[in-house]
C-alpha cells in the first residue's frame, strides 16, 4: 500500500528537504504551505477515500494558528494521525502539549529518520484488526514501472527474451539511452510488485541498476477530475499503461519521464493527460513522479513536442525521454 504525508509548514526548504526524504523512504508527500490548502488537500483526499500514514503540522503557520488546524482536523478526520512540529517546544507548557492530542510531537531541528520512527510508533499502536480492515478494503491490483540496465558483456537478447515472457508483466519495451529496458508489471499487492523485482528481476545475472517505481493514481479536487472526465479518461478504472493503441507499423514511441514540483501536480498531470500526442500519463513515485508514453510519425516530432510543450511547463524540474526500439533492428 502506498504511503502518503501531508506536510504542514511555511518553510519551503524544510518542506523540500522533508519531501525528499520521504521519498527516498517510500512516502509519498504533499507539501502544503499554510493552512488553507492542508484543509483543501485533505478534503480531496476524504473525497477519494484515501488513507493517510499522517499530517505533520507546524505549530506555527501564518494563516491558522498549528494547534487550532491540528483540532479542525481532529475534529473531521479522527482517524488521521497528527504529528505536530515546531522550534518553540521550550514555549509551550505540560497542559498544551497534553491539549494538543496529537500522536507525536518533535522539535526542530529533527531528521528523516526521527519522523519515520514516529510513524513505526503510531503504525504499531494500530491494533490487529484494524489492520486486516484496512487491507481488505483496497484494490487488490497494483503496478509498477522497473527501469533497467544491461551489463555491456551480457547476452542482451536473451536477457530480454527472459524478461519480456515472465508472467504479469504487461509492457516490456528496449529503449535508446542511459536506460536500456523499461518494463511494466501488475500484481495482487505492492508487496508483490516489490517481490517481483527482488527476487526475479535483481536475480538475472547482467541486469544492473535496477529502479522501481510503483504506480498509483494521483489524488486531485473535484475540478480537475471533471475536466478529464469531461474529455472521456476516466481515472480510478484506468489500468497503468492505458489508453489510445499503441500501433507501432504507424507511429513510433517514447516513454518519457517527467519530475514534477509536487505543489504544481494538479495543474500539470491533466494537461499532459489531454494531450493528443499523449498514449497514457501514469503517476509513480520513486525518480520520477510522471511516466508518459508519448506516440508520433516519427522521434523527431515527438522531441519537438517534448521540448515546446512539456519542458516549457510551469514546475516541471527534469525531463528524460527514452525511444522505444524494435529489438530487432538493435
């Protein structure tokens, strides 16, 4: 299962630092910078019926007072785990801590790992049952992109040939680039997918730098999602990977990879979605937070769409795109 955090807090670089450590550590944040936009992301999110891991809150924001969000979202959303933040700990007194009823507090300054530690904490305070319920009630299908290398002194067509017929892999394309695979898989679990590339991909001798990136689907406010619906792409049914026929006798193919400024995702994931030259836009997390197949008449009309319309995009950071070949022009 995937795990997300909304971050509270008004410093960009501590919400920069933050994100990225998280994750590096499989924890999938939306950064907020006040108040108002955590109200607005968590009702996007009850909307959707999405779990939280936890909202970390700084007690000091410039909009709502911390302690007062902290009981706001208490208040409508019990079961969410609250970690409040702040640098002024010596300020508060025993009865505000105790008022605060939030499942952790941690000063600043604080690292990745004593926030993942307090996450260990409340998880085990969960109790069994609540667990399986949890569990139960997600989609039991997930998917996951696995970008790969291949040793230069390795049989290259047999890795391939090893790889493109093991079960539940849905795409398994030889690109051009510092990435020479990019596979698509689906299993029951994320833990399976996870399985997957352990224990049979990491065990094919020539196989290096392996990246595993899962696959989900991004949480965005009800306006969006009705101006996709409104172009006929749905967002919950989509399987990864979906879309418009990939027909390589008529067009070729790029996978291109976008990483996007998590803050500027709802204003980009649908524009790439409605693009026409756009296959499928699947959200992942891991490198790279977008993965586009991108079609055309030819690779150097696919490179001008990349570059005219996709780098030139408000908050996107980095852009790699990788053709797809016919391995049997290699």
């Amino acid at each position: 299962m995937q795990k997300r955090v909304i971050l509270v807090d008004d410093e960009s670089s501590l919400r920069r630092s933050l994100s990225l450590g998280l994750n590096q550590n499989g924890y999938d944040v939306e950064p907020c910078q006040n108040g108002i936009s955590a109200l607005h992301k968590l009702d996007t999110y009850s909307k959707n019926k999405v779990d939280l891991e936890s909202v970390i809150v700084d007690i000091e924001l410039p909009d709502i007072d911390g302690i007062k969000l902290g009981k706001l979202i208490k208040s409508k959303y019990p079961s969410v785990p609250l970690i409040y933040i702040t640098g002024y700990a010596n300020k508060l007194n025993t009865e505000e801590i105790e008022r605060l009823k939030a499942d952790a507090l941690l000063e600043k300054p604080f690292d990745v790992e004593q926030l993942t530690e307090e996450f260990r904490k409340i998880e085990e305070k969960k109790t069994k049952a609540e667990v399986e319920l949890k569990e139960d009630s997600e989609v039991k299908t997930k998917s996951a992109f696995i970008l790969m290398n291949v040793d230069e002194k390795a049989d290259f067509i047999n890795i391939y040939r090893k790889l493109y017929y093991m079960d539940n892999v849905l795409y398994c394309d030889v690109t051009r680039g510092d990435i020479d695979i990019v596979m698509l898989i689906q299993e029951n679990t994320s833990e399976d997918c996870a399985n997957f590339v352990e224990e049979k991909i990491k065990s094919i001798e020539g196989i290096t730098n392996v990246e595993y990136m899962p696959v989900g689907v991004p949480v965005l406010n009800d306006s969006i999602k009705e101006i996709i619906s409104t172009a006929g792409i749905t967002l919950s049914e989509d399987l990864p990977g979906s879309g418009k026929v990939r027909n390589s006798e008529q067009s070729v193919c790029s996978y291109v990879l976008v990483n996007v400024e998590r803050e500027k995702l709802d204003d980009i994931y649908p524009v790439l979605r409605l693009y026409e030259n756009v296959l499928y836009c699947d959200y992942t997390t891991g490198k790279y937070n977008l993965v586009l197949m991108v079609h055309g008449t030819h690779f150097s009309e696919i490179d001008k769409f990349v570059e005219n319309k996709i780098i030139k995009l408000d908050g996107v950071l980095k852009v790699k795109e990788y053709p797809v070949i016919n391995i049997f022009e290699m």
